[in-house]
C-alpha cells in the first residue's frame, strides 16, 4: 500500500446508472494503479432527496461489477456532529453567518442591484446578512467571503483552472433551512478525515472543487489532487442523471457495463472475464494517468 487514498462518493438519490460507474471505475482504476486504497461514502447528506434502500443497491452494484472498498463503508447521515463542528469552527473565526434570507429576498435583492443569475442559474448571494441579522430569525448558514478569493488548482485531466469564488459564487451554505449540511461542508470534511488524497469523479463537479479548496483552505485541512472525468451524454446531448431517467446499470452482465464505461474513459476493449478486464485495464490506466519516470 502506497500513501494513496481515493474515493467513490454516490449520493442514494438512485440505483447507479452508466454515467456513474464511469466515476466508480475511474477512482477504482486510479486508487489500484498507485496501489493505494479505495473507499466508498454514501452521501445521503440530504436526506429528502435520498430513497431509503438504495445505499444498498448501490453497494452491490458495485460489488456485482467487482469493485470492493478496502474499509467499510461510512455514511454521512450518521456523521452531523462532525459537520457542526467543522461549522462551529468557521463561526468562530467569522468566517460563517446565519442567514434569514428566502430565495425570494435573495431574488429581490439581486434586481435591486440591477443583477440577475450567474452561471448555472445560480444566484450569488447579495450579502444581506453580512452584517447582522437585524432581528430576523436566521435560517440558513452561509460561507464568508469576504477576500478577494481566487482559487487555482489544476486537474489530473482538464489541465489548470481557476475560479474566483467571492464574485462567481458568492457567499455559499453551509448549512440549510431545513438543518441538512450542505454537501460542500460535508465533502470537505469527509475526504480529509478518511484520508483521501486524490479525488476521481465526473466532470460535472469541476465547478464545486474550488469552493472545496477554499473550505479546505479556512478549515486547515490538506488539499487532495483532483482528476475530472468524461460525462456520459444521453440521447438529448445532457449529461446522463438519475434526474433525467437514466436506467440503473444492469448488473447481470457487469463486463458489459464495464466495457461501456472504460471505453468513456479511452480504455481499450478487453476479451476475458471481469477480474482479468479490470487488471488490464490497471497497467492501462497507469500509462495514461500515473506515468512511471
Ligand atoms: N455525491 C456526489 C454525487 O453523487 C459526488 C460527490 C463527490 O464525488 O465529490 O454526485
């Protein structure tokens, strides 16, 4: 075993689908070609959107396609504490605020400024509540940031990026109205507590890294390497999601959907059973993304 740890992080919203075993096979392949470890999370963090039952069916999908996690699994449901005092910590050091904000405050807010959506729709938070809640009942707690905070980090794959995070994304939750941590608090703290060094997932997520480094950054914990992988497209040209009804993997035929994935990934067909696919496509791996000196 190397010093390498590496993740797979699904969220229980549903069965995995071949868009996600793309992400699965590729953290698998990465933590095996360093001869590191490999983990699996359940992000059940949000606890409206998770199915009850599915952390399971995702396990042995999993298992099913001959990927197993060298610990047991954790799950984020179960670690709320933690969070809060990752939270705590921020507010602390005022670099968290509660917010009493609706979407509908933030909205008008944002016309009155002669200011509408940034990217993905999203809204950059104004910054009411910066200063106080002036007898509103907070609802939400928010990240400061304040600094000017550009972010640079480089990915394993899609080369250098950069985002400044106080002017693109603003001052983003931490914790929600409805008491659930935001996955960015969470992920931050999980992947440092478990260890892990490179993060491997689908390029979807490229844009949430830079406000992780920045928590990362205020919290003082390390900042691990971050490889982005290729989506899988639908029919419709967008990215294959349980939230367009993309089919769970059928896993009575795990080489198939293996195959499926690893050619996303540019690795070359295999002949054989499961276990010899996934050696070869190690060694494989190891050229493309851990070159020996
Ligand atoms: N739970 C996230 C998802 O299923 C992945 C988070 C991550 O890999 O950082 O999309």
């Amino acid at each position: 075993m190397t010093g390498y740890t590496g993740r797979f992080a699904p969220s229980p919203t549903g069965p995995l689908h071949a868009g996600s075993l793309v992400a699965a096979l590729a953290s698998w392949l990465d933590a095996k070609a360093h001869g590191g470890r490999w983990l699996v999370r359940i992000e059940d963090v949000d606890t409206a959107r998770c199915v009850p039952g599915l952390d399971r069916v995702i396990l042995q999908q999993l298992t099913a396609c001959g990927l197993h996690p060298d610990a047991l699994p954790l799950w984020q449901s179960q670690r709320s504490a933690r969070y809060q005092q990752a939270l705590d910590q921020l507010v602390a050091r005022d670099l968290a605020y509660p917010c009493a904000c609706s979407r509908k405050d933030i909205e008008t807010a944002l016309s009155r400024l002669g200011q509408g959506r940034a990217r993905h729709g999203e809204l950059v938070y104004p910054g009411t509540c910066r200063t106080g809640l002036h007898g509103r009942t907070g609802r939400a707690w928010r990240l400061r940031t304040d600094a000017k905070t550009i972010i640079h980090w480089s990915d394993r794959r899609l080369g250098p990026q950069q985002q400044d995070v106080a002017t693109e994304i603003g001052d983003f939750v931490l914790k929600r109205v409805d008491g659930c941590f935001a996955y960015q608090l969470a992920v931050v703290v999980d992947d440092a507590e478990q260890g892990v060094t490179n993060v491997v997932r689908g390029e979807d997520l490229t844009d949430n890294t830079a406000r992780q480094i920045l928590l990362q950054q205020f919290l003082g914990l390390p900042t691990p390497r971050y490889l982005h992988t290729p989506l899988v497209l639908g029919e419709n040209g967008e990215k294959l999601s349980k939230q367009n009804g993309a089919q769970s993997l059928d896993t009575t035929e795990p080489l198939a959907a293996l195959k499926r994935a690893a050619s996303v990934l540019g690795l070359p067909e295999h002949s054989g059973s499961t276990a010899e696919a996934l050696s070869a496509w190690v060694t494989y791996w190891q050229r493309l993304y851990n070159p020996v000196p």
